[in-house]
C-alpha cells in the first residue's frame, strides 16, 4: 500500500495526530508529507482511518 498527500492538503495536522509513524508536517511546504514509500502492514489500518477522515480529502491510497 502507498500513501500520499495531493496539493488539497490544508495543513491542518489532523493525520500527523492520529499516525505521526507515517505523516510529517513540513513546516517549510506547510502540509503533511509521507514517511514511507511502502505503508508498513501494522499501520495500514490507521492510514485508511487517516484517510477517511482528512477534511481535505488530500490523502491518496494506493493498494
């Protein structure tokens, strides 16, 4: 699974709360960013919840 953040993103941090092991705030940019190329297995989960629930939706999943 892939995760990424498209230009909608608002910069709210909502992700970065919910799965700071996969979301980053770029201060410099002012949203989030991906840690990961590859989601690992045990936070697939929280990244679809992080998904569902970005107001922006600005987060994309790739199975």
């Amino acid at each position: 699974m892939k995760a990424t953040i498209t230009n909608q993103c608002m910069g709210d941090r909502n992700c970065n709360k919910l799965c700071p092991e996969v979301f980053e705030y770029d201060e410099d940019k002012l949203l989030s960013i991906v840690k990961f190329d590859k989601i690992p297995e045990h936070l697939k989960a929280v990244v679809r919840q992080a998904a569902a629930e970005c107001g922006a939706d600005a987060i994309e999943i790739e199975e």
